[in-house]
C-alpha cells in the first residue's frame, strides 16, 4: 500500500514553532541531537536541510514531532 503524502504529512517547520510544540529550550533540543551529549536522544526527530551547504537552514517534519510528542506522553504511563 503507498502511503499518500498529505499537506500534514510534509509540512516543516522551523525552529520557534518547535520550541513551541516541544516546550525545550533551543540549547536543549541540540543537545537531544547531540551523540556526545549525556542528554542524547536517539529518538528526537532530526532535522532536515533546506540548504545545499551545510551550514544553512533546517527544519522538522511536524508529524515527526507531533509523534515524538505523543511517544513522551505514553511513556509517562
């Protein structure tokens, strides 16, 4: 079955509306993506690039995020 890619589905976003959904700082979602850090977090969402450099604007799937949000949720128990 092929998955259908909706508006929701693709939708990015950037880092103040991720700040906004996750309640973390801008220094603690870094550090969620940071392997050295001891704050890892293997299943935070990564972010996609919306440069050709590597140093230029990136941004998050909001259903990765909205997962992510939900997978907190349920392991609270």
């Amino acid at each position: 079955m092929e998955k259908k890619c909706t508006e929701n589905t693709r939708r990015l976003i950037r880092l103040p509306e991720l700040l906004r959904m996750v309640g973390l700082s801008r220094s603690a979602i870094y550090l969620r993506l940071n392997p050295r850090s001891q704050y890892f977090d293997k299943t935070f969402p990564r972010p996609v690039s919306l440069a050709s450099t590597s140093r230029g604007a990136v941004a998050w799937s909001a259903v990765e995020v909205e997962r992510w949000c939900t997978s907190r949720l349920e392991a609270r128990g």
